[in-house]
C-alpha cells in the first residue's frame, strides 16, 4: 500500500510542476477534502442538455453552445493521440488492457484544474493502481485539452490503457490447415485448398506454403512479414485469396508476377505510402483492401487495367482529396472511404457508374456534388459524422438507393429529397439539430427504420411531445422508429 502511496504522491508532485491541475483516484476525493458538487457547479458541462417535458423544450447551455460537431472532432482528435501515446509507451505499463474512467475539471485555457481517475481490471495491486495513476498523470501534463473556453468545462471520459494481445484464431473445417507443424506433417497435401498461417510471429514466409498443389487461400495476417515475394503468384497457380493484413511490409516490397487467378488481396496496415505498382500485374483481381495504411496520395495508375475490380477498401488512409481519375474505376461497385480527410469529393465520382455502396462516413465533408445523382446502381450511401446540411436535390434519381445514413452531421431540417427516393428503407437522422419532425418520411412508402435519436427535437420523452402522432404514423406502416 505505500508504494501504491508513494506514485499518487509523485503523480500530483509530478502534473503540478508542469503548471496542470491534479490527478488523482476518484475514491481519493473524501480524503483530500474534494466536493464533486462543488466542482460540478463551477465547470459547466461541455455540450447543451436539452429536455422535454410536456411539449415545452428547455435548454441550458454547455461550454461549447451548440457546437457538438467541432467538439467531437477534436475529441475524436484527442482520443487518437492518447492511443498513440499509449502505444508508444505500453512497455511503461505494469498491466494491459486496464479500463480508464476520467472525471476531468478543465480550466478555460485548456489546462486541467482536477481529474479524477477510476481503474478497472482483474486483480489490479495498489503498487501498480499508483504506476498507472503516474502514466495518466503525464499524459495530462504534456497534452492540455485542445479548445479553450469562456468559462472552462467538464467532460467525463472513458479509455482502454494498453491493448492486451489477442488470443490467436485458430480456423478450423474440412481442407484447412492452421500451423507449420501440421503442414509438414500432412500426407495428403492435394487434399488441402487453405493455410490459415495467422498470428504465428512469422518474418518471412515459410517454404512450406509452396508444397500444396489446390491451394486457393493463404492467410498470412497479423504476423511480422516485410516482404511480399513473386514466388507467391509464380508458384501458387490456385491461389485466389491472400491475405497480408496487419504486417509491415514497406513501399517497394511487394512483389507479383502476371497471373490470372488472384481474385482477393488484403494490404491493410502495412506500412505502404501508396498502392503497388505490381498490383495491376493480377489481371483478375475483384478486390483490394488498402485501409490503415498513410497513403501519401491516390495514383489508380496500377488500378486502372483491373477490370474486374468491384471491392476497393480505402479506410483509414489518411487521404485529404480523391483524384478526378477515380471516375476511371468503372467497374468497382463498393467503395469504402471511411476515415480520411476529406472536405469534398470530385464530381469525377459521378462516372462509377456500376457503384452499389458508398462510404464517405467520418470525413469533414461539407456537401455532396450533384454528379452522385448520376450513380443510378447505389444501393447504399454512408455519409455520417460530416459536416452536411443539406443535399442536392438532384439525388433525387437514386431511385434504387435504400439505405442513407446522415447521423452526426449538421442538419437542422431534413431534406425534402427524401421524398423522392422511392426505395429508402433504412435513413439515419440521428445526432444532427433537427428543429422539426421530419414530416417528410411520411411520404416514404418502403420505409422500414429511421434513426433520430439525440436531436433538439425530442429526448426520451419522445412519446410525451407534440410529435408523438407523427410518430405513431410511421410505426403504423411497420417503419422501426428509435429515438
């Protein structure tokens, strides 16, 4: 217990010698003579809380006023730097996987007054609670809070310290094989059409993937590998599905021969700056998955002579603009944009025309172009957590589009070309400021879920408020309403 003393002592010595505020465990309050209340009453919280009662809405304003999509942008921002740091520094960490729950009390220049830290894990000591609480210590002295204030504010958060390392996954069934040993001792190679080589710490691919002569897919993810040879496409003639993801193989590292049977190539974080150029030798190739690398750029070069092309997986890449090229993808028919940068997207876009999915979700997208209404296969458009307040009417012609999710952006009345998307059977409203019912999924006869949770319209209350015939209106046409 002392030595647990000991790093509560050395954190508040350590933070407050930085000019920061107090980092302390949350049981520890009644002992430092600290009142929650008090401190409750002196930072306000960060966002607006809005209720309903009655029909009548009131709102008492946070720090922030109404400025939710900003705030959670840089908290989402901040939150990235935190697991970066943690990374970075796990070695200095006495247990993985321990829960963080934070009550932070931020002055109005960003800086910390008090935080309060709660831990949770299985069979935590006192000596390494102390450890712990000095990790979150420095963290808070070097990295005040990114948005400064009138009056400072409160915010409550909750973390995981440290990644514990997964229990590999072990694939199991009829012509599979899951580690080196059993593939050296199997007699009946013909007989096997995967390897399942995941997890195993490999650092180059072993000679034995070369022995099976049915081999369709090869499973090398999460492992240390550095390179991809040509051998693989030269001398696995069957194989059609590979998977690299999770590895760290560099730009100028990966390597193909010319083939006609890879169907499925997975490159997800890696640690490639731009696509291969060597990808356009699998001629056959359906889909290629790029996300969690940091693309410096976006050249299709090595994609445009991939004609079968329709999966193309570019989350997470750091990209902040597509080029106008990217409409030279003709055939691709899901595209995955998630997590990038983007403020706007090319008009280009408009000549996928054989595009059924679309996701464009977690960008800071200010409008869609007109040229979407030209995609008249989309079946599905993900565009939540932007920053759209309307849309063209022109989107109007996606007369096959059934899914449209436009939560967490910046609506405050829902757009009346709804109504002329005849096929809508699942929209997402929710997190936006809508200040009215959408009357307009009214008239949107397929309808069959609608999301408008946590809008200033209505809370919980929802039933209670003027708009619960409206409401009732669409449940009676068996639409799913969850608020």
């Amino acid at each position: 217990m002392k030595k647990g003393l000991f790093f509560v002592l050395f954190g508040l010595i350590t933070i407050s010698s930085l000019g920061q505020g107090r980092i302390v465990l949350l049981r520890d309050t009644t002992r430092l003579n600290l009142s929650l209340a008090e401190l409750e009453k002196k930072y306000p919280p960060a966002l607006n809380r809005v209720t309903a009662n009655a029909g009548i809405t009131t709102e008492q304003k946070g720090a922030m006023g109404s400025n939710a999509k900003p705030f959670f942008d840089t908290l989402n921002k901040r939150q990235q730097r935190f697991f970066t740091y943690v990374e970075q520094n796990k070695r200095r960490l006495p247990v993985l996987g321990v829960m963080i729950s934070t009550y932070e009390f931020i002055r109005p220049d960003g800086t910390y007054d008090w935080v309060f830290c709660e831990f949770s894990g299985k069979d935590i000591t006192d000596e390494q609670e102390g450890q712990l609480l000095q990790f979150a210590a420095e963290w808070y002295g070097q990295h005040p809070f990114p948005i400064q204030t009138q009056t400072g504010f409160k915010w409550v958060g909750m973390s995981i310290l440290g990644v514990v390392p997964q229990k590999r996954t072990v694939r199991r069934g009829p012509g599979i094989i899951s580690t080196i040993e059993a593939a050296q001792k199997t007699t009946r190679p013909d007989t096997v059409t995967m390897l399942a080589f995941n997890q195993l710490e490999l650092r180059n691919i072993p000679e034995i993937v070369y022995r099976f002569p049915k081999l369709e897919e090869l499973d090398l993810s999460k492992n240390k590998l550095n390179e991809l040879p040509a051998r693989l496409t030269s001398d696995i003639s069957t194989l059609k599905k590979l998977s690299l993801l999770y590895n760290a193989i560099p730009d100028d590292s990966v390597f193909f021969t010319r083939n006609n049977h890879l169907r499925s190539l997975n490159l997800q974080g890696n640690r490639l700056t731009r696509i291969p150029a060597s990808v356009r030798l699998n001629r056959q190739l359906e889909s290629l998955w790029m996300g969690n690398n940091e693309l410096k750029g976006l050249d299709i070069k090595p994609l445009r002579p991939l004609r079968r092309l329709n999966d193309l997986n570019l989350y997470n890449t750091g990209l902040t603009q597509l080029p106008k090229a990217i409409g030279k993808l003709k055939h691709v028919k899901v595209l995955d944009l998630y997590y990038n940068k983007f403020t706007e997207l090319p008009r280009q876009l408009g000549r996928m025309k054989r595009l059924e999915q679309l996701a464009i979700a977690h960008n800071n997208i200010n409008e869609l172009p007109t040229s979407l209404s030209k995609l008249r296969q989309l079946q599905v458009l993900f565009a939540h957590h932007n920053r759209l307040s309307q849309l063209p009417a022109e989107l109007g012609r996606l007369k096959k589009l059934r899914v449209l999710d436009l939560g967490y952006n910046w609506y405050t009345t829902a757009p009346g070309v709804l109504s002329s998307l005849s096929s809508l059977e699942e929209v997402g409203l929710n997190n936006n400021q809508l200040q009215e019912f959408p009357s307009v999924l009214l008239s949107i006869k397929n309808l069959k879920k609608v999301y408008m949770g946590s809008n200033p319209l209505f809370g919980r209350e929802a039933m209670n408020s003027p708009y619960a015939s409206q409401i009732k209106q669409l449940e009676a046409n068996n639409t799913q309403v969850t608020y």
